[in-house]
C-alpha cells in the first residue's frame, strides 16, 4: 500500500510485472541486516541463550555480506560500506544499552482478513506481514532506520502501525497497549529516537477504506510514475524513462 501510494509504476515493476532489479540501495541492505540482528537478538534473549552485544554484531556483519554477495550494493554520495558497519556497531550498542522489555516474540507473521469492522464487508483479499517484536504486556514494536528523525506527528499518522494494530485486534481478540516506534537515526552521531502512540476502532475502518480504495487503483490498472527525492537510488529508472502510459 505504501509503495503504491509513493509511486503507484514503481509498484507494478516491483510486484506485477516483476523486472528484474539491476541493483540493490544500501539504505534497503543495512536494513534487512539490522533487523536480522535485533531478531536474532530478541528470540535468543527471550531464551535467555547468552544475547549479547558483541554476538548481535556479529549477526549483523553476516547478514551484512549476504546482502552484498546477493546482489550489487548502490551506495549514495558519502555512504560506504565501513561507514554502515560503523553505524550499525553504534545503533545496535544503543539498543542493547536499552532496558529491554519481556518479549513474546520476535519477526511474528499474520495473515488477515481485509473487512470493516463496522459492516463486515470484505475486499476478498487478506493484509499479510509480520510484526517484528511483541511484547508479553501488548505492545507492537517496529524498528525503522532511517536518514531523518521522526516526529510523534508520523508515529500518529503511520499506516504501517494502523496496519498492525487492526491485524493484532483479530488475532489476539484484544487491542495493542502501545504501537511503538523505535527509529535509529542514521547521522555522524547515530541516535535511537521511541515513539509510542495507539489506534482507536475509527481508525481501523479508515484503513479498510484506505485499502480498498488502494484495491481499486490496482485492480483498474491505475499506475504512473511519481517523482520526487525517492528516485535517486530507485532500481527502475531506465523502464521508468521508457514509460509510456501503457
């Protein structure tokens, strides 16, 4: 949904007519690897199997050459792979640093039905994807890094969270205490930013009005290019300049 609201030809390159991507961002790279470690770092924490800093570093620096071997890494103007390995030993020592919370679980998958909770009308169609940390006391964590920092005013308008929330109320049966946000800031002095908001019933059938009409758009062949600062490092430049309208 947010690809497709971002740059709704991207969207089809991506996901429809699957072109193969000539390149992968750096940004997108050190994401995954990050998120692998703090994965690796809840499941074994929660087994109380010796998580520890210097491990989840090293998970890190793994996952970190997989993403490079597996495809070629696009670095922008000023980034380097030792400044991203830097970054992420300081980010992850944040966290670590970081009271920790009593974790459920970490990387949960879900798979819903799309409806109104009002009327039960249904797209037809399910929202799928994965929470990446649940805590024991219902909060929904999800770990974003990212060049600028975020302000409560996105962590309240976030779709990805009103996503999550309204898939957490018909899993559990229950509604998340706490939607947070934990953003590692990618500057010279790396910070950790939290943000926690929460979801109200009223924002659960906005969603589904947001997706249904995202649905439509999709299902009509609707699907332009939108230009803006994302093209920079974007992977379907070329098919994007030979776009037509067709």
């Amino acid at each position: 949904m947010n690809l497709y609201l971002l740059c709704s030809l991207k969207y089809r390159f991506q996901y429809l007519d699957e072109l193969q991507r000539p390149f992968r961002p750096a940004a997108l790279a050190f994401g995954s690897a990050f998120h692998a470690a703090l994965a690796w770092f809840h499941d074994h924490a929660a087994e109380g199997n010796g998580a520890s800093l210097e491990r989840m570093i090293k998970i890190f620096a793994a996952d970190w050459y997989a993403q490079k071997t597996g495809a070629k890494i696009l670095f922008n103007a000023g980034e380097n792979e030792a400044k991203f390995t830097v970054l992420a030993q300081e980010m992850l020592r944040l966290y670590a640093e970081r009271p920790q919370q009593r974790t459920r679980a970490a990387e949960v998958p879900f798979t819903v039905p799309l409806e109104n909770p009002e009327t039960g009308e249904r797209l037809g169609i399910n929202l799928e994807g994965y929470f990446d940390l649940v805590t024991k006391d219902d909060v929904i964590v999800e770990f974003k890094t990212s060049g600028q920092t975020m302000t409560q005013q996105d962590a309240e308008g976030h779709l990805q969270l009103t996503a999550y929330s309204y898939a957490y109320d018909l899993l559990y049966q229950r509604p998340a205490k706490t939607l947070r946000i934990v953003d590692f800031v990618k500057n010279k002095t790396p910070k950790m930013v939290v943000l926690d908001t929460t979801r109200k019933p009223g924002d659960h059938r906005r969603f589904f009005h947001f997706a249904r009409e995202v649905f439509h758009g999709i299902r009509s062949c609707v699907f332009m290019p939108r230009t803006g600062y994302w093209c920079r490092d974007c992977e379907y430049q070329k098919p994007c300049q030979a776009w037509q309208g067709n």
